[in-house]
C-alpha cells in the first residue's frame, strides 16, 4: 500500500518516514440511495519502536448516493499523542478538512494529503468502484482485539 502512494504522490515517503507514525487501512464501502456503510482492517506503526497494532473500522453514511467502491486509506501521525490516541482510544470522525500542501512548522509536505484533525494527516487510494454521492459520514477506528 505504501508503494502505490509513493508512486502517486513521492512526497508521501518523506512525510511518513518524518511522523511519529502512520496507519493503513484497506476498506470497502456500499451506498444504496439513502443509507450506506462500510468496513475494513489495518495497521497502526508506531516510527519510533517500529510496534503495530492491527485495527478495524466501521463505516455509517446518510444522504443521497449510489455505488460500491473498494479503497485504502492511509493516515499519517505528526507527534506521538495523536498516534497513541488513535491507537489505545479509537477515533472516529465525520466529513473531511481541507487539502494543504504544506505543514509550516514541520516543513514536512504533505502534498496530497487532507488534514482530518490537528496533527493528523490522510491519503486515500481508489482501488475500484463507481460512486456517485451526497453523503455525511461518520467512521470508526479501533483495536482488533482479535490480534493484539
């Protein structure tokens, strides 16, 4: 999953190698006119002791929408306090901020990227799939108890 971001965006590898650690999730969603969701699994790496911790998601959409995609994302942890959160915590969200092209105090680019909240940054890659939507999401991050 790294690999194919580095070929999209190149910025990606100095951006993630820089953090204090990244996750990457691989996910699949529905929408079905007015209700959707999706799920998924990944991993958390903490850069400093190179630890993983395997997590899933859940997915809840409402509005007006069709379709059916398959898609990665990958979040990047600028400080250990958002990656740690994320880990031990779970986090969840709704809607996206706006693109940056550069951190200013980092000076880390992140070229691509999207800020979902202070401190963390997000690619996503489509995999496949067609959708056409008008959606308010709110999504779910966890431990895999399963796993760790």
């Amino acid at each position: 999953m790294l690999a194919d971001l580095y070929r999209v965006s190149p910025n990606a590898k100095k951006a993630i190698s820089s953090a204090a650690g990244y996750a990457v999730f691989s996910n699949f969603g529905m929408k079905i006119l007015f209700a959707g969701g999706g799920s998924g699994t990944g991993l958390a790496v903490n850069n400093s002791d190179r630890k993983e911790t395997f997590m899933k998601m859940l997915e809840v959409q409402a509005g007006l929408g069709f379709g059916v995609k398959s898609f990665r994302v990958i979040f990047v942890f600028e400080n250990s306090k958002v990656l740690n959160e994320f880990i031990n915590s779970g986090w969840s969200f709704s809607g996206q901020g706006t693109a940056a092209a550069k951190n200013g105090t980092t000076g880390v680019s992140y070229q691509g990227a999207v800020s979902v909240s202070p401190g963390v940054w997000m690619y996503q890659l489509t995999d496949k799939g067609l959708a056409l939507e008008l959606t308010g999401k709110g999504t779910k991050y966890y431990k895999n108890d399963e796993l760790n």
